[in-house]
C-alpha cells in the first residue's frame, strides 16, 4: 500500500471509529450529535445531580438559555455531562432540553432541540 492509499485508509478508519465511538461533537463537556444519530442505552440513567446554575455571561444575558446537565451511555456506563448555556437562534425560540426516554427494555436519548 502506498504512502496516499494509506494516509486516506487511516483518514476514513478514525472517522468510522469516531463514528461508531459516538464522540461528543463540537465541545468535550456538551453531548451533542450529528442529525440522525441514535443513542441506545440497555439500562435507566441514574437520577440527574444537582447543579447549581451560575448567572448568564453578562454580554449574553438576553440570548442565553441553561440546558441542564444529564447522563450520558459512552457505551460501557454512564457519564455525567454538567449543564451550560446555549445561544438562542431566535428571540421567540425555546429551547427543549434532551432526555432518556424508555422504549421497552432499552433507554434512547430524545436529543435538545430548538421550537
């Protein structure tokens, strides 16, 4: 195999495995995925933790909305992924934060969204 067939293998191996790993996407610290992505988990998330919700940056107290913290399934056990604060697009916008939602035996994750 050369050099290039080789560089483009190892390129689409890691986007696969990053793919398949699920990876938190665009921030470390705010689960969010691409369109269409659908997380399963075998068994209930814990209680969510309390957090206490820190004021809004002051140069984006009217836009600023907090979206809870929640557990994530990395595929081996949960991890708890802490609150912060999303933009809103629009003035109107209200903002529906993500949510496990049983579905017989197994947990799927309702991503946030904008309505």
């Amino acid at each position: 195999m050369n050099l290039l067939a080789r560089r483009r293998f190892l390129a689409s191996a890691a986007g696969a495995a990053s793919a398949l790993c699920l990876t938190a996407w665009p921030s470390a610290g705010f689960a969010q995925y691409p369109p269409g992505t659908v997380i399963i988990a075998p068994r209930e998330p814990p209680a969510p933790r309390y957090e206490v919700i820190p004021p809004p940056p002051r140069h984006r107290r009217d836009i600023a909305v907090w979206s809870p913290g929640h557990w994530h399934w990395n595929g081996r056990g949960w991890v708890w992924i802490s609150g912060r604060y999303v933009d809103r697009p629009r003035r109107e916008a209200i903002w529906v934060p993500g949510h496990w939602e049983a579905r017989g035996p197994q947990w799927v994750w309702i991503q946030p969204h904008w309505q």
